[in-house]
C-alpha cells in the first residue's frame, strides 16, 4: 500500500496527473504558506502546490483542522475498513510525501 499525500504528475517520465484535493487547495488560496516555499531568489520564492510544507503540519488551515490531523483521520479510515487485510495480504504500508513523494517512510 501506498500512501500518497502529495500531488501526482508534472516530472519527467509522469503519464498520471492527481492533484491534492479540491478542499486542500482551496484552503492554500487562503493560507498559501500552507503550501512548500522554496528558497527566494531575487525576490519571493515559489509556491509548490504539490504538497503542504512541513512546517504547517500544526496550523489548523484546513477548515479548522491541521494536516498531521487529516494524515491520522485517513490512515485510521484505512485500518478501520482493512483491518482484515493488515499483516497478510497488505504487509507493506509507505507513506509518500513532499515533492514527487520524495519524503518515504516505510
């Protein structure tokens, strides 16, 4: 199983293109330092859109609800509705994340 909590698509060899939620980034056009600022150079850096920074993982930017809160809702969902599953067929869970899911804990 992979979970994805980044954006899909936009690099090299990408034939799939999935952006974050809807919700997710009309939250970011409120709050868009919710979103990866990289470096500045020769004036303001640049909006990622492709995944939340870590550094707003305790803002409560999403209707009232920070991202560590939304990651924990979901992989519960997960477990409550494959608990079945969990350590015979699904033995494997990576957890994807920043840019092109660079950031993988297994």
């Amino acid at each position: 199983v992979v979970m994805s909590f980044h954006a899909c698509g936009g690099n090299v060899g990408d034939t799939a293109q999935i952006p974050l939620p809807a919700w997710v980034l009309q939250c970011g056009e409120h709050d868009p330092d919710l979103f990866f600022t990289d470096r500045p150079r020769e004036g303001a850096g640049r909006r990622n859109r492709e995944y939340l920074s870590i550094w707003a993982d305790e803002a409560a930017a999403l209707r009232g609800r920070t991202p560590l809160q939304c990651y924990e809702d979901f992989m519960q969902a997960f477990c409550n509705n494959f608990h079945q599953l969990l350590g015979s067929s699904l033995v494997d869970i990576v957890v994807g994340a920043g840019p092109c899911g660079e950031l993988r804990y297994p």
